[in-house]
C-alpha cells in the first residue's frame, strides 16, 4: 500500500460505525501475535484533560531519555498524529507498511474490527516494532469497553476530569459516567484520579476496591498559581517550586498536577524521571488546539472546548488573559453536544460569534447554531467555510476566539497558513 491508501482502507471502515467492545480488538491483536503484551503503558481515560495529561507525561519520559510511544485522539492536521514516537508522527512510509500487513487480517475475521479498532492494532504493533520502553496510552471513548482496554494491567491507569459528555453512550449521571471511565482500573493495578467531581470519586474507590487495585487522588489544594501570560505560566505544587508550564489554558495547571503526581508513582514503579525532566518536559510541552496562541497582536487562540467542562475552561482562561476584553468568537459543534449550555458559558466573554460547520457528519450546521446564538441576544453570522471565518476574525483590534470541536482546529490551522497569518 502507499501510504495514501493506507488511509483511505482506515477511513473507509468509517461506515461500520463506533462498536463499542473487546471482542473484535481482541481476536485482531491474537490474530498479529498480541503486540501489546510486550509493551508497558500508562492508560489515562477522562472526559477531558486526557490528551493534555497524555502530551505532558509523553515529553518528561522523552526528557529523560526514555523511547516513548504516544497514542492519542482525534488528530488535529494529519491523521499520523495519532501514532506518535518520541513525540513525532508516524512517517508515512511506516504507517503504510503497519497497515499493508494489518488490511489481509483484518478482512478476513468474519465480524472485521472497526476503524478505531484497526488504528489502535496498528499502534501496538509500531510500538512494538519500535522497541518502545513505555507508551502513553490515550482511551478513545469511556473505558472498559474502548479497544484500548485490551491491554493487561498496566504501570499505572489514570482517570482525568469526568463530566457530562457522550451520555447516549456512556450514561446519564456522573456515577454511570465515572462506572465506565472506571472500566480501566485492573486487578492489582495503580489509579490515580484527577478528583473533581465527588459524585465520581465513590465509584472509582468501589472500582478500585473489587480489583485490588491502588487508588491516589490529586490534593489540588496543594496548587499554588503564580505567574500568568501569553507565553505561559509558573505554579508550584506539593515539593515542586516554580514550575514552568508551557500551555496556556488555565486548567492545564491542574492537568500538570496530575502530572506531578503520576511521576511520583511511576517513580515508586522504578521507573527513573529526574527532577530535571520532570520540569524541562512541563515546559517544553506543546499540544495543538489547547488554547492555543496562533497569532499574539491582537491575540488570536484555538481552543478544542466541545462541551461545557471544556468551555468552562475556555472562559475561565480567557478572563484571566482579558479581563476587560471581549472576542469575535468562531464556534463550531457537534450536534450530539450540550450546545445551548456551551453557548451559554460563552456569553460573557463575546463580542460577536462566527458560526461555522466542521467537517464531521455529526456537525451542528453553522446556521443553526447561528439562529441558536441568536436567541440569547447575541449577534452571530454564519459563514460558508472555516477559513471565511477565521479572515474576518483576524481583520478585527478585538482578540479572536475558535472554539468547538477539534474537528474544526484543522481547518483553522489551515485558514492561518493560507492568508499568512501564524504566531509573530
């Protein structure tokens, strides 16, 4: 295959849908010779914070020197962000390889594996290929049942901020959200939970306890915020003075905390994180569509708040940047999201909204998510593309704001490349 037709044969199992379940993931990793049980992983599922935690852990264990592995979802640009080493994309020549060998077996199981499914083999099968000492493992969608899960119990499973999101699947209420997040924790394993939600915390300790396993929750008490701009910001947590955050979002240096205390058990594995890595990799982390920065006069951000925990960041963020500035919001989302309640958040922070439609079949069409604005008072325009949006926004004195789905950042990232526009 050429890589070109590595990813049309990955995408073109988008019609079999999301299945959520072992079944199939297990008979495809036997069928490869079961890649995954060579390998050591630190699994982190949440409904958000995962990526950025996931981004985080990956450049310490790189800082000091170890080969690791990176899976993570969805991409922003390139669908080879996915499958990352030492924090760098798959080559295309590689993924290409990975998935000439896969396609035969997996079109001959009689119930194939689904899109997902095949990406994650094939990350395992890499990872292995590439000697990987540790890989960071990043659920797709809740827990126990995401094909992530076929792994054995791993060095430590980590379980971010859970809130309300893809409840058709994963349930209506905190506790049935946290009982599939909690899916991950196994029989004799080591959890750390990020803790905000109390409606969360018994569930994941009654996981824990049927499996045996060792439960840490953050002390985010221990938090100490000092110094804040559009480069970054230090804070200080537990034994840990003056740290150096590379990422903007305000909530990342909770994130960091979960961090901090992930290398602290990782330590207590054996696994040997100098100080010194521990903080040159906080600091040297970038993760596209975290609020990020793409152009700083006037400031111009992207951030991937697709549901209200996530917009509830965004906002907390952005006053802490701009507490007398409002913004020309571009907003794109997914229907099946809690839309009218991220609209809302959004309110006292905007000028004006852009609406757009990101490219996924689940996508609110920017007119009617302009009409939705609308009711709230709120002038909102809805454009034809991303790109149309993004230059109109940046045409303004006011700081600019994209925010939705991650299936929107892309094309943002996209818009700015094309009219010249990149961080000065």
């Amino acid at each position: 295959m050429t890589y070109e037709e590595a990813i049309a044969y990955i995408h073109g199992m988008y019609w079999r849908g999301s299945k959520l379940g072992l079944v199939r993931v297990t008979e495809l990793c036997e069928l490869l010779g079961n890649p995954q049980n060579g390998l050591k992983f630190i699994h982190v599922a949440g409904t958000n914070g995962k990526g950025s935690t996931c981004a985080m852990l990956s450049r310490i264990l790189c800082a000091q020197g170890y080969r690791t592995g990176l899976f993570v979802s969805p991409f922003v640009d390139r669908f080879n962000e996915r499958i990352q080493l030492n924090n760098e994309p798959i080559p295309d020549d590689d993924l290409a390889q990975i998935v000439s060998e896969i396609a035969p077996v997996v079109d001959s199981m009689e119930n194939p594996a689904t899109e997902f499914e095949v990406i994650t083999a094939a990350a395992f099968l890499y990872y292995s290929r590439q000697k990987c000492d540790y890989v960071v493992l990043e659920v797709g969608l809740g827990g126990e049942l995401d094909s992530t899960n076929v792994i054995n119990t791993p060095l430590l499973s980590i379980i971010t901020a859970i809130d309300y999101d893809h409840m058709h699947i994963l349930g209506n209420t905190i506790e049935e959200i946290a009982s599939a997040k909690a899916g991950i924790i196994k029989d004799g394993g080591t959890v750390l939970f990020y803790g905000q939600h109390p409606d969360a915390l018994p569930v994941i300790e009654n996981a824990c306890e049927r499996h045996g396993a060792e439960l840490h929750v953050v002390d985010r008490s221990s938090l100490v915020e000092e110094t804040y701009d559009l480069h970054g910001q230090t804070f200080s947590y537990r034994n840990y003075a003056h740290l150096k955050l590379g990422l903007l979002g305000r909530y990342q240096m909770r994130n960091a905390a979960t961090v901090i205390d992930a290398v602290e058990l990782l330590r207590k594995a054996g696994v040997e994180i100098s100080d010194e890595a521990l903080r040159k990799g906080l600091a040297e982390t970038v993760w596209p569509a975290r609020f990020e920065l793409l152009r700083e006069v006037p400031p111009f951000f992207v951030d991937g708040g697709h549901n209200p925990h996530g917009v509830r960041g965004t906002v907390e963020t952005y006053q802490r940047l701009f507490p007398d500035r409002k913004a020309r919001i571009i907003m794109g989302m997914m229907r099946d999201k809690d839309v009218s309640e991220s609209v809302r958040l959004l309110l006292p922070i905007a000028k004006e909204f852009y609406t757009v439609t990101p490219q996924n079949d689940r996508a609110m069409p920017g007119e009617e998510l302009a009409d939705l604005i609308g009711s709230f008072g709120v002038k909102a325009t809805p454009f034809r593309t991303v790109a149309d949006a993004v230059e109109t926004a940046v045409r303004g004195n006011d700081p600019a704001l994209a925010v939705g789905s991650l299936y929107m950042a892309g094309e943002v990232h996209q818009a700015f490349r094309e009219i010249g526009q990149g961080e000065q």
